[in-house]
C-alpha cells in the first residue's frame, strides 16, 4: 500500500484529492476555454460573433456561482496583462486597454453573468431553471454590453443597442441550447466530477 502510494498515479491522484487544488485546476481550465472560445469569431464590428459567452455561462453552470465568477476574473485578469484571450478583431487593442474599448462592457459583465447562471442552478437543476438562468445571464451581458458601447462609443444608446444586442439575439437563443446539450450530456455522464 505504501509503494503504490509514491508512485506517479499516488502522488496525482493525492494531489487532486485536494479541494483548493481541483478547484484552482477548474476554474483556471475555464478560463481557458473561455479563451479558446474567444478566437472562434466572426470579426464584424463594433462587436464580433464568437463563442465566448457560451463557456461564460457553461463556466456558472459547472462551477458554481463563485468559482464560475471566479474563471471569468482569471480570464480577464489574463487578457489585461497581454495574453491574446480576448477576440482577435481587426484594429482591437490589447490588455488592459481592451476594457476601454467597444467590447469593453461585454468583457466586464463575464464574471456577473456566469455568477447568476451558478447561482440559479444550484438553486434548482432543472433543464428549464437552467435555460432561464442562461437567457438571463445572456440578457445581462447584452444590456451591459450594449449599453457600454452606446453610451460611449457610439454617443447613443438606441444605435447600441441595435448594433450590440439586437443582432445577436438569434446567435444567443442558439447558443443557450447548445450550451444546454452540452451540459446536461456532460452532467450525465461524469455525475462526480462535478
């Protein structure tokens, strides 16, 4: 029992015993999802088409309200100090400056998003609890997003909102059903990693 407990499978397997350990491992490998997420894009401006905001809610929804808000922060964290994260959009800056920019207010509204789709679900796991916390969370990073960039990028709010949330609404519907396939499959088949 003691050699198989230092060997490499002992020790790994002791290591990610460890909550603080697996949860870092969590929500760090969110965040770079999220990433991933981030260069599958349709560069169209103000606001490009990407995938990103599907791993923002999927982040919630596996984590937790916390530790999903907590993956978005790292995410952030990571594209201000110069990781190429963000969405790679013709004429973006990089790092810290990216949170002044159109997607600014998108970016900032990641964590608070993925904080409600967690919080609701461990309310309640049902699929429709789950759609509804997703077209919420959707709905707040539109509003803030859209807002962001009305107000001080575009000097109006109402061509903020057709330019930044109205155009992907239908993107967003598709992208909440997606998400919900993925986690309930997901869910499913790994019932304890989780």
């Amino acid at each position: 029992m003691a050699i198989k407990e230092n060997t490499k499978d002992g020790i790994l397997a002791k290591i990610l015993a460890r909550p603080h350990l697996a949860d870092f491992i969590w929500i760090f490998s969110f965040s770079v999802l999220t990433a991933v997420a981030a260069q599958i894009t349709i560069p169209v401006e103000p606001v490009p088409f990407t995938l990103q905001t599907m791993m923002v809610l999927l982040s919630g929804a596996f984590l937790g309200a916390k530790k999903g808000a907590y993956s978005q922060l790292v995410y952030l964290a990571l594209g201000v100090l110069g990781f190429p994260v963000f969405a790679q959009i013709p004429d973006a800056t990089i790092g810290f400056a990216r949170l002044f920019g159109p997607t600014g207010g998108y970016l900032l509204s990641f964590p608070v998003a993925s904080f409600v789709v967690g919080y609701f679900i461990e309310k309640n796991k049902s699929y429709i609890n789950f759609v509804f916390s997703m077209f919420i969370a959707n709905l707040l990073i539109l509003l803030i997003g859209s807002l962001y960039l009305g107000i001080f990028f575009l000097g109006n709010i109402i061509k903020g909102f057709e330019v930044g949330a109205v155009v992907f609404l239908m993107w967003e519907v598709v992208k909440v059903f997606v998400a919900a396939s993925i986690y309930f499959g997901v869910s499913k088949k790994y019932k304890k990693t989780f």
